[in-house]
C-alpha cells in the first residue's frame, strides 16, 4: 500500500506536480537539497538547483526516477532557487514551466521545451516575458487553449508586485483589504510566451464578497493548481501560513471563483503543495510532507491519496 508513504525515498523532493502523457502518469517534483539551512519566512532554506522527473505506470509500485532533466547551471537567467514547478504535453511537445530567481534575485518562470517527458530539454534563454513569482501551473484546456496560473506571496514575491511593478517593501495588505490574488494569463499558441496581460483570480466566498487578506483560513498563498471536473473549473491552494490546500469552483476558467472547502489538513512541515490527476479513470492528490526527514521544513518527501468527489461535485476532505 503506498498511499500516504513518501514515494520518493532516494532523495528529497517536494511540490509534485501529476501529469499524465501519452497514457503514462508523470510526477514533475521539486528536488530538496539535504543540506542544512536555517529557515525563515522568506523561504532561503529552499535552496533547490535541479528538477528530476518520475514515472508511475502503477499505483501500487514505487515510481521509476527518469534522471535530471534540468539543471540551474543550464539555464543562463537563472541565479538559484528552483522552485515548483508543472509540464504539459501538447502538440507533440513537452513544455516545463519553472520558477527560479533572476540575476537580480527576482522570481521569474522559465520554459524548457522536450520531445519526450524524460527530455532531453532545451530551456529558453530568457525567463517569459513579464512573469513574477512562482509556482506555475499549466491548464490545457478542451479546446486545446493553455492557461498559466502562477503566484505565491512572502517568499513567492507576488505581494510586492501589487502595483505592477516590483517593490521590495510590498506585502501582504491590512486584514480588513482584499487579499492578494493568484495570476492567471492565456499563453500564445508557441506556449513560450503570455498572450496577455496577467489577471487576477479572484476568491469569492459565499455572499460573492472577494476574500479579504485577514482570512488567512481560506485566502490564496501558493501553489495554484487548476483542473475541470464535470465541466466545472477547480482551482485549488495553499493556505500558507495556515497550512491548508483548499479549494473554490467556477464555470469560468478566469473565475470569479467561489470558495468550498478544504481538501487536506495541515501535514508534518510548513509547506504542503499539491496537484490533481486524474488517472485510469480514478482521481488522486499528489502532495508532500516532512515526514522521511521529521518535520524538517525544507527536507520535504512527495505522497499521494485517492481523491473522492461527492455527486455534488464537492471533494471530501482528507486527514493526513
Ligand atoms: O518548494 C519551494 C516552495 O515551497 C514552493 O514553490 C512553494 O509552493 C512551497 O512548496
């Protein structure tokens, strides 16, 4: 039985993100450096150089690491701080969206391009253009139209752009403003570049109010991940400071969306960060914890669990 185990035992790893291609499921994860780091709030100790990529053909046996498919040394804008990133198959094409910090110590979100999901991949020489923050997450659409959602606020940066540009004293607004939102961008057909100007994602709770930035139970904080079930658009999070991933739906892939609930209780570590796959017709939750290294913050391994929807499309919370 490996739900709820850490699947990758060889090393760290941490934010997966679950894609199936091709008929084969594959984890895109962070890799976690055993080193030892003090941490903070501005996320330092997450001091990544490198992504790995695993395939998991079956759910009861432990995935098969494919190699390292990118190095920060291979990518010329990048400075340090490989963060969470996902992938895509379209066109015949495997595109990996990453952030990273620029050489001005700026989180930005590269592109690497693969005919295969083990690679090899070419990444582009600069990150795209106009991104911030992190923690991509790329939704092909039904009609074959790709989205990148992205963000995430303290370390993440996303609360020092509120004014459009970057202002290294930012933050979170006062408890009683709207909070800070997730961003979400159409990308060009190429899927190298946005298509437009990134928007906002607003959470709405159930009187169609914008969730304020004091709700720290329920307002966005990282790790965005966008799926559809039964024709409605799932967007789900991290809490952050709190340490849920929750969720809110709409039948419009740029939202409003309206809050529902939690989807995971808080696990062992600061983080969790997830994604949603649907695979061989059951629907599973890829996330991570503490738990090989004991509740080391940055010493992060990747789980997964069965995801179960109710027939009102609501999804039942899970206890790690
Ligand atoms: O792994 C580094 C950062 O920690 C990610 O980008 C966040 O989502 C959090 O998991």
């Amino acid at each position: 039985m490996l739900e709820k185990k850490p699947l990758i035992t060889h090393m760290y790893s941490a934010d997966p993100s679950a894609n199936v291609m091709n008929g084969k499921l594959y984890i895109f994860p962070s890799h976690d450096l055993d080193v030892e780091m003090e941490s903070n709030d501005n996320g330092d100790q997450y001091c990544m150089e490198d992504y790995h990529v695993y395939e998991m053909d079956d759910m009861s046996q432990p995935p098969k690491d494919l190699g390292q498919i990118l190095h920060m040394k291979n990518v010329p804008w990048v400075s340090q701080q490989m963060w969470a990133p996902d992938a895509v198959l379209k066109n015949g094409k495997v595109y990996f969206y990453f952030p990273a910090r620029d050489k001005d110590g700026l989180f930005r979100i590269g592109v690497a391009v693969a005919d295969k999901p083990e690679g090899p991949y070419t990444p582009q020489k600069q990150p795209i253009k106009d991104s911030f923050s992190i923690d991509p997450c790329i939704f092909n659409d039904d009609d074959n139209v790709s989205y990148l959602a992205f963000g995430g606020i303290w370390g993440g940066q996303l609360d020092k752009w509120k004014t459009g540009t970057f202002d290294p004293q930012g933050g979170e607004p006062p408890d009683d403003q709207n909070a800070v939102c997730c961003k979400i961008a159409r990308m060009q057909d190429d899927m190298l570049e946005f298509a437009e100007k990134p928007r906002d994602i607003v959470v709405v709770d159930e009187k169609g109010v914008p969730l304020k930035a004091g709700d720290r139970n329920r307002r966005f904080f990282e790790g965005p991940w966008i799926h559809k079930y039964n024709d409605t658009y799932y967007f789900s999070y991290s809490t952050g400071d709190t340490h849920q991933l929750v969720y809110a739906t709409s039948k419009n892939i740029y939202g409003p969306y309206t809050w529902q609930g939690v989807i995971l209780t808080p696990v062992l570590g600061w983080t969790t960060h997830h994604s949603i796959v649907e695979y061989k017709g059951k629907w599973y939750l890829f996330y991570h914890d503490c738990e090989m290294s004991k509740g080391i913050n940055h010493k992060r391994n990747v789980k997964f669990c069965t995801l179960e929807y109710r027939p009102d499309g609501s999804i039942v919370t899970l206890n790690p």
